[in-house]
C-alpha cells in the first residue's frame, strides 16, 4: 500500500508517529519522515494514524493517485 502526507497541512502533532511508529518518524521536532511504500503488516497501523491526524494530512491507499493527489 502507499500513502502521501500533505506537509503543507502537516502541524506536527505526531499522532501518526504515536500509531504506526514503523511507517512515521519525527525529525528534529516538527519534521515528518515517512516510507511512501509501506508493508500490509502495518495497513491497520496507517490507517488508525490517518484517522487521528487532526488536519487530516495524510491520504492512504485508494485515494492516492501516482502523483500524490487526491
């Protein structure tokens, strides 16, 4: 599966690090890293975080287009 995390809109509140910690990382203190590509195992993980980010930042699986959009 894939996700895209708009940074744009990303705060920094770091639900998603919190939830699926294989797939999110903070750098420094408000810098997300993520893995655009992630394993099945943690598809509950990601979509649990997605959930919970309060800007709603971040778009997985179907609703991702090749070029990150929704």
């Amino acid at each position: 599966m894939r996700i895209v995390v708009d940074l744009t809109r990303c705060q920094g509140y770091a639900q998603c690090v919190f939830l699926a910690p294989e797939v999110f990382q903070l750098h420094g203190e408000e810098g997300l890293l993520y893995a655009p590509a992630f394993p099945d195992d943690q598809a509950e993980h990601v979509c649990q975080a997605a959930a919970a980010c309060p800007v709603q930042a971040i778009l997985v699986g179907q609703e991702v287009n090749p070029d990150g959009r929704r």
